[in-house]
C-alpha cells in the first residue's frame, strides 16, 4: 500500500512538472505571437507611413510653387504651406492624443481579449 502511494505521489509530480513546463512553453509561443503581430503591425505602418510622408512632401512642394506663381512670390507660396502646416500642428496637438489613445487602447484590447477568449475557449475544448 505505502508503495503504491508513493507510485502514485511521483506519477502526479511528474505530471505536475510536465503540465507547468508546457504552461511555461506554450505561455512564451503566446507571447511571442503578440510580440511578432505587433513587430509585423508597426513595421507595416512605418513603412506606409514613410511612403506617404515623401509623397506628402512632393505634394506640398508642387503645392507652394502653384500658389508662388498665382501670386507672383514663390516665397509667399511656401509662407502660406508652412504656416498651414504649423496651424494643422497645433490643432492636431489639441485634439489628437486623446482620440489616437482611445482608439489604440480599445483595438489593443480587443485584440488582446479576443486572444484569451480563444485560449480558454481551447483549454475547455482540450478538457473535455
């Protein structure tokens, strides 16, 4: 009897160990699957996001010698993009940190959400 107790004490650490080393493992696969979405996610809109600045640039350019050459002062025509730019910046340093952190904060943790309802979804599933 006192051997088939401690048989069965081993088997459950044993088990016990196997189930925390593949918690462990399957928790840092999780993590790094977050990680590379997000990795892939920013990389994907920094390179948009610098495609369109350049693009942004020549558009304003072209933008400053059209109104240069309607008011006969190229320099105006710059005056007059630069000075929109600087009025854009300061609305957008108004009113764009809270809307930018609602939306991210919300995409994230639906994101982030809708992972952990899958997994438990899937654990259950495996249980039974």
């Amino acid at each position: 009897m006192g051997k088939h107790l401690i048989d069965n004490f081993r088997e459950f650490t044993t088990a016990t160990q196997d189930y925390i080393e593949s918690s462990i493992s399957y928790h840092k696969l999780d993590l790094f699957k977050k990680v590379m979405k997000g990795l892939v996610s920013s990389s994907y809109y920094i390179i948009l996001g610098f495609f369109f600045l350049v693009a942004l640039i020549f558009f304003s350019v072209a933008m400053a010698i059209y109104l240069g050459n309607v008011l006969d002062n190229i320099a105006l025509g710059y005056l007059i993009i630069g000075a929109f730019y600087i009025f854009l910046m300061i609305i957008l340093s108004l009113f764009l940190k809270k809307t930018l952190e609602k939306i991210l904060v919300k995409k994230a943790s639906t994101q982030f959400f809708n992972d952990n309802v899958d997994i438990k979804i899937k654990q259950h599933e495996g249980l039974q």
